[in-house]
C-alpha cells in the first residue's frame, strides 16, 4: 500500500471520529453548542425536585427548549430556561414541574397563557406554580391510611368486644342459634318468593329482568359513586357513631348492649315468619306484590323519580353515607 | 525482595522513557510519516475487532439487563444502564484491552527482536535515539487514536443493545425509547468525555509499557516471547489498577 | 599500505576532518561477579588500523561497547577524542560507526532506507544529495543492484557489506568492525578484509577492528591486541605474531589439532 493511500485512510478515520463525537455530543447535551440561538426565562420555583440541566421546556406538550441551568437564588432554586427562538410566551404563562413518569423524569410545562398579552423579553422572569409530586402525593395517602386504621380498629372492637359481655358477632350468633328454626322457615318462605322473582313474577321480578330498568338503576348507582369523594369525612363520622354504638347509644346501641331489646328482636323475629307465610300464600299488601305485577308500571315510574331526586340531591349528608356503602360494594 | 526491585526499575525506566520521548514531541513534524503509519495501525487496523467486540458487549449488556430488571419492571431503563456502561466504563476498558492485545504486543515483539538483533543498539550508535524515532511516533498516535477506537466503540456498543432492546422478545423496547433514555441519563462532559479521558490514559500508558517492556529485553530471540507475553499481562494490569484511580479521579 | 595523514577524507565530500584516537585508561568491567574486562589500558591512533583479537567471550566485543557508550565502565574511563564516551554528547561531536557482528539492519527498511536513515534523521542533505550519498556509498561496495532488496533477501555477506556501506554513509571518523568476517567463507572473509583495508586507505578513518580472524590481523592490522580473560595479554606489530614467543599467544593463534589429547577432555578436569 502506497503512503498516500495510508494517508487518506488515516485521515479519513480521524475524521470519522471528530464527527462521531461531534454527533454525540449535540445529541447528549441538547445542541449546547449553539449556546446563544433563542432567548432566556427564569423560573423561581420553592424546589426543583428532580429537575437537571437538559430537561425539556414543553408549551402544550411541544417542546420549545431546554433548562440550561438550574441554581439555587437566595432563598428559592431557579431554573434558567432555553426558549427556541421564534416562539412567544405570553407575560401571564405560568410555568410548573412536570411529572412524566413516576421515577425522576420531570419537565417544565408552560401553559398558553391569555391571548393578546404581550410576549416575554429575553432574561425575564415567568410566573409559576407549585404542582404536587410524587412525594406530596404518597404523604396525603400516608395520612388518609392512618386516619382508615384509627377508624377500623375501634370498628374492630365493637364487632369483637373489648374483653366484657361479647361483641357484636356472638350476640348475633347466639340470637341467630336461639332462633334457628324461624329463621330456617323464613328462608324457605324467601326461597320461594325469589323463584317467582327470577320467573319474572309480579312487580320485583318485572323490576329484576327489564332492561331498561336496569339501566337507570346503573345510572343511579354512578350517582351515587360521584359522591364517594366524601368518604374521607364519612370516616370521621363513622368513627363517631361507633363510639356512640359502643357506649349503648342510638339505636344500633341499644340493639346490641341492651338485653331487652334482644328479646324484642326475638319477637320481631316471629313476626317476621307470620309475614313472610303470608307473603308466600299471597296474602296483604307485599304479598300482592310478589304474587302480582299490577303493581309493576307504577313501580317503573316512581323508580324514575327517584332518579331525578337523586340527580337533586347532590352531596347532602345521608345520600354520602349510602355513597360510601355503594361504593364499597360495587 | 528482588521482585520489588525488579517493579520498581521498570517504573523507574518507563517514567524516564516518558520524559525522552516528550522532549522528542518537537521532531514530530519530521517524522510525519512514522506517525502515519502508526496512526494507520493502531486505529485503522484495530477498528474491525473494536467494532464486532464493542457491538456484542453492548448487546449483552441489554440482554442481562433486560432479564434481571424485567422483574421489577424497570426495563425502560436499559437504555441508559448500557448507555452509562460503555461510555464510562466497558468501552474505554475495552479499547485498552484490544489495544494491549494487538497492538501493544505488536509493538514490544518488534521492539525486542530490534533490541536482541541489535538494531536498537545500532541506532544508538547513529546517534538516533530509539524513544525519537520508535516510541514518540507512537506515543502520538496513539493519542490521536484512541478517542476514535472509543467513540466508535460507545457507539457500536449503543446501537447494539438498541437491537437487542427491540427484537429480544422479553425485552421489546422501541428504539426511540431506548434512546430517549439514554439520553435524559448522559452527559457528554461527565459520562462521555470521561470515558474518551480514560481510553486515553490507558490507550497511552498501555504503548508506553509495551514500548518499555520492548526495548529493556536482553537475551536471545527466546526472550521476545516472554518479552511479548510480559508486556500483555503488564498492560492488563496497568488498565484494571489504572481504571479504579481513573474513575474515582474523574468523579 | 599508506601511513595516517592525521585526517580523515571525507568519502563523499572530499571534506577533511581530523581523524579521531581511542583511550582506554584501567577499564574494568564487571557483570556483578564476573569480571569482563581487567584494568585495561590501551589507545589506538588516530587514522590507524587496530585489530583485537581474542578468543570468544573474552569480552572484545564489550570493549567495543564501551567506545560507542552501549556500556558505562565499572571503574576506568574511556576517552574518544579526548571525550568521555559514556556521554551522550560525545556521539554528537565525534561521528562513530560501528558494524555489528549480525549487520544489525533495519529489518523492516529496504537496503536503500536503511542506508539513508542516518542522513535523514540527521537532515545532513536534502533527498537528492541524500540519495547521491547513498547510491555512491553502494557503489563503493557492489551493493547497486540491492537497493531495494529487504535484508532478510540478502546472503550473510551481503548483509556485512551493506552494514560496511550504512556505516560509510556517516561519514565516520572512527570506524568500529564487530567480528567482520565471522560467519563466512574464507574467500568471502579476505572480501571483506580488503574491503575493511581499502576504505583505511582511501580515507583515513581511524579504524578499530574486533576478530579472531588470525588472517584479517596478520594482513591488515597496523597494530594487534589479544585479549584474554578479560587482560591485555599482547599489544605490537603483526610481525610479532608470525613467531609468537608467548605460550598462551601461541596456543591461541595456532592451535593444534590433536586428536590423541583432545582439549575438551583436559577442560573436563
């Protein structure tokens, strides 16, 4: 091979290499080469969390520079932002940290701002604003399972009692073993009136197998998820009626802490079977509703009502408390 | 005890050949020629090799990555894990392997059977001295070189888990994403040009050895071979001590 | 044969310089135990043809090292030209050539380059007078047809022609053979001999031969030194060998060939 072909091949190869570094480095450091193309903004932010050099500045998701530099100013970080030439940012945009995923990619999103307010010089400052982290996010969570935990365990020491006269679940039990031959005589007489509902028999059973029902009862029911938000305060007050329940207040109390009215329930009970005998031969009122779908279109309209007073009723206190029982079922 | 004399002479001849050869940096220009050569060898004929063996550590870089993160999904990261990886640490280490391999053993196996057939000897008496004209030629190229031999490799070896990133089935990162990556986690001052510093030294300190090691053989044509093999297992040791104070230097 | 003139004649430019004479004052030269050379005291002339002889491994070619300042003297010191050898600044003032026992040519340059890297290294001309120098030096020794063979093409005389014409090239005002003739036929040892002689001749370059060619020094030699053992053991005239009266002299210069006491069994007791 002749010195000149040597030559050329070695400077070619050294080219090549000049060029490849050339190439990485604007790829790697975002064109810093052309440090003066576009302008400047700084943006004063409490912290920066996970924001570095090189992070992309997006306007409405579309990138429109990079932070050049971040540094720390008295007694706030800031950003030095690189806007791209040619575009404008109004005077009244406001700038804020974006998450882009959950682990340390972060960028800074720049909203529109008004139209027709005059554009940002070179150098000026942007407004901003403090958008919750992850970090943020996860301390709220933190609290709320707290708050859930104080909540379920005195929860957990009414059904289980506190050491004296049992708790909720053996007073049910043992009113449930001394009433075991009622109780399974109801259950047929249930039985039988759920076949004649399944059958599409009398009004429940029109109301279980009709479509269109259905589906206003599922659009009842989303109602009634939107006003799961308030679960937080329902906490609180079911952490209040449970201290109430255990200190034999109210109904439920009573109900459970009070002997006597164990034996009412007990003839409640009997009653209960009476009714349900009834109810099965067709007899009284919920009887003939069972056993007859007269009832059944009156029954369609009132539904609808419901819905529309449900649609009325907003977050007012009791439609919450079902909320969060809804919500928890479905 | 003679062992620590022995590794203390050989620091001692190998600075002070350092020191030679730099007075000699002013006859480069002279020796045009020698340096192209040089440069012809150890980078041109050294790319191939740097090439298909940078492609595949980076390929199995994102290979093992992909197995070991996918269990906790952090798979998104390969990109960047092989990007770091090559540049700070696997490309330049690689280089300098390849290049005490290749070159370096070339250059200790021409430089001892010129030493054991008295060419070296020779030259002394024509008054040329031999770090002039066969160690500073070399010295220069192998600076100009080595970035080259380590960008490309970087390269390489990126494109390289890029490939394996997409096609391998448990993996099935785009390339875009995979880059995307790679870039929001590099710097080229710290990460890149890091790594082309350490090429550098290594490349530099493996030519210098080689060439020492060369032109201190005594003996018959037999001690070019342990003069040879000396020289490769010296150069391997001199990256791997070199790399730990290197990186943390560099930190 | 001509006397020294006191000048070397520069074979290319007709430039004289004055030739240059050797001092060695007691070097002793010691590989750790092993004393190479004992005390040795000897100076060759300026524009003389000195031959040492000695059997292998008396340390001749050490000495010879010495001059060139491959070597650094345990104690003594070696005088080129009134300067000390073993300085690297003595190479730059005095031109020194030395042909090595094996030619030691650069192997990977052509005969032509390695006879034109000293004059470019040294940028004593520019490429054509670089090239007229060595085409010349090539002439001198038949050498014109291997110019642009590589020396692993050449014949073992060959090579020691072509390290004769390289170390003609610069000019030298001392002239150091290594064992010019060892390795070759009789015939091509007296080429070469002759060779050694006429460049003396033609330009007076001190010349300083190291041998055990017994031939080389009876015919060519001004004066002869036999070392042995690492001492001086005869300095004079070639003459004086032809009917050595020392013993160990004799037995060195002309062996017997004794097949009923053979050497080697004496050397086993």
């Amino acid at each position: 091979m002749n010195n000149l072909q040597q030559t050329a091949r070695v400077g070619l190869f050294f080219l090549l290499g000049l060029a490849l570094t050339w190439v990485t480095f604007e790829t790697l450091s975002g064109g810093k080469l052309f440090k003066n193309k576009g302008y400047t903004l700084i943006a004063g932010f409490e912290s920066l969390k996970e924001l570095k050099d090189g992070d992309e500045v997006r306007m409405a998701g579309v990138k429109i520079g990079v932070v050049e530099k971040t540094r720390l100013a008295g007694r706030r970080a800031e950003a030095v932002l690189r806007i791209d030439p040619g575009t404008k940012i109004a005077n009244d945009a406001t700038a804020s940290i974006v998450m882009a995923g959950l682990i340390g990619t972060n960028y800074i999103g720049i909203d529109l701002g008004s139209e027709g307010s005059p554009p940002l010089a070179d150098g000026a400052e942007i407004k901003t604003k403090v958008t919750p982290d992850i970090n943020t996010i996860m301390t709220e969570i933190g609290n709320l399972g707290q708050k859930l935990e104080g909540a379920l365990s005195s929860f957990g020491t009414t059904i289980n009692g506190d050491g004296k006269g049992g708790g909720l679940f053996q007073k049910l039990d043992k009113l449930v073993t001394e009433n075991s031959e009622k109780v399974g005589a109801t259950m047929t007489n249930l039985q039988e009136i759920t076949t004649k509902l399944n059958k599409g028999e009398g009004t429940i059973g029109r109301l279980i197998n009709d479509p269109t029902l259905h589906d206003q009862l599922v659009a009842a029911v989303s109602e009634i998820q939107a006003t799961a938000a308030q679960a937080k305060t329902f906490v609180a007050d079911a952490q209040g009626i449970i201290a109430q329940v255990k200190s034999g207040k109210g109904a439920l109390g009573t109900l459970v802490y009070d002997e006597t009215a164990a034996d009412n329930l007990r003839s409640t009970v009997a009653n209960l079977r009476s009714v349900s005998d009834k109810l099965a031969k067709g007899e009284g009122t919920l009887g003939k509703l069972i056993n007859d779908d007269t009832l059944y279109i009156s029954a369609q309209s009132t539904i609808k009502k419901a819905d529309r007073a449900l649609d009325g009723l907003g977050d007012s206190g009791p439609i919450t408390a079902v909320g969060i029982v809804a919500n928890s079922l479905f | 005890m003679k062992q620590i004399t022995i590794i203390l002479e050989g620091f001692g001849s190998t600075l002070l050949l350092l020191v030679r050869s730099l007075s000699y940096l002013p006859s480069l220009p002279r020796q045009r020629a020698r340096f192209i050569e040089q440069c012809y060898m150890i980078g041109y004929t050294t790319l191939p090799i740097v090439a298909i063996l940078s492609f595949f550590i980076g390929s199995v870089l994102a290979l093992q990555a992909g197995y070991a993160m996918q269990n906790f999904g952090a798979k998104q990261f390969i990109g960047s894990l092989v990007g770091l990886s090559m540049a700070r640490e696997l490309g330049p280490v690689m280089v300098a392997i390849l290049l005490a391999g290749r070159v370096g053993s070339a250059i200790t196996a021409e430089l001892a059977s010129m030493k054991v057939y008295q060419e070296i000897d020779a030259l002394v008496t024509m008054n040329i001295p031999p770090a002039r004209m066969l160690v500073m030629p070399r010295l220069a190229a192998v600076l100009v070189m080595v970035p080259v031999l380590a960008i490309i490799a970087d390269l390489v070896g990126w494109f390289g888990g890029a490939i394996v990133a997409k096609y391998v089935s448990f993996i099935s990162i785009e390339p875009e994403g995979y880059f995307s990556v790679l870039r929001r986690y590099m710097k080229f001052g710290e990460d890149v040009a890091g790594g082309l510093i350490k090429a550098e030294i290594f490349g530099f300190g493996v030519v210098l050895v080689c060439c020492n090691i060369g032109l201190n053989t005594r003996g018959g044509p037999r001690e070019i071979g342990a003069a040879v093999t000396r020289a490769v297992v010296v150069s391997l040791i001199l990256i791997l001590v070199l790399d730990y104070f290197v990186t943390k230097a560099l930190m | 044969m001509a006397s020294s003139t006191g000048h070397t004649r520069n074979p290319f430019t007709e430039v004289e310089t004055p030739a240059v004479g050797v001092k060695l004052e007691g070097l002793t030269k010691s590989f750790g135990d092993h004393v190479v050379l004992d005390n040795i005291t000897l100076s060759v002339e300026p524009g003389e043809i000195f031959v040492l002889m000695g059997p292998s491994g008396s340390g001749k070619s050490v000495l010879l090292k010495h001059i060139v300042g491959l070597e650094a003297p345990t104690s003594g010191r070696v005088l080129v030209d009134g300067h000390d050898a073993t300085s690297g600044e003595t190479r730059e003032k005095v031109r020194m050539a030395m042909v090595f026992q094996a030619g030691a040519l650069f192997n990977s340059l052509t005969v032509y380059d390695n006879l034109a890297l000293y004059p470019r290294e040294h940028r004593v001309a520019d490429e054509a007078g670089i090239k007229d120098k060595v085409m010349r030096a090539l002439q001198i020794l038949s050498l014109e047809d291997a110019a642009k063979k590589f020396p692993s093409e050449l014949s073992g005389g060959m090579k020691k022609r072509v390290a004769i014409a390289r170390a003609l090239v610069m000019e030298p005002q001392l002239m150091m053979y290594d064992e010019p003739t060892s390795e070759l036929d009789p015939v091509m040892s007296a080429t070469i001999s002759e060779i050694i002689a006429s460049l003396k001749d033609e330009y007076h370059v001190t010349t300083l031969v190291v041998s055990h060619d017994r031939e080389l020094a009876l015919n060519i030699a001004e004066r002869v030194g036999i070392l042995m053992d690492g001492k001086l053991i005869f300095l004079g005239k070639p003459d004086e060998l032809r009917q050595p009266k020392d013993e160990q002299v004799a037995a060195f210069l002309y062996p017997k060939i004794d097949l009923k006491h053979p050497r080697y069994k004496k050397l086993e007791t």
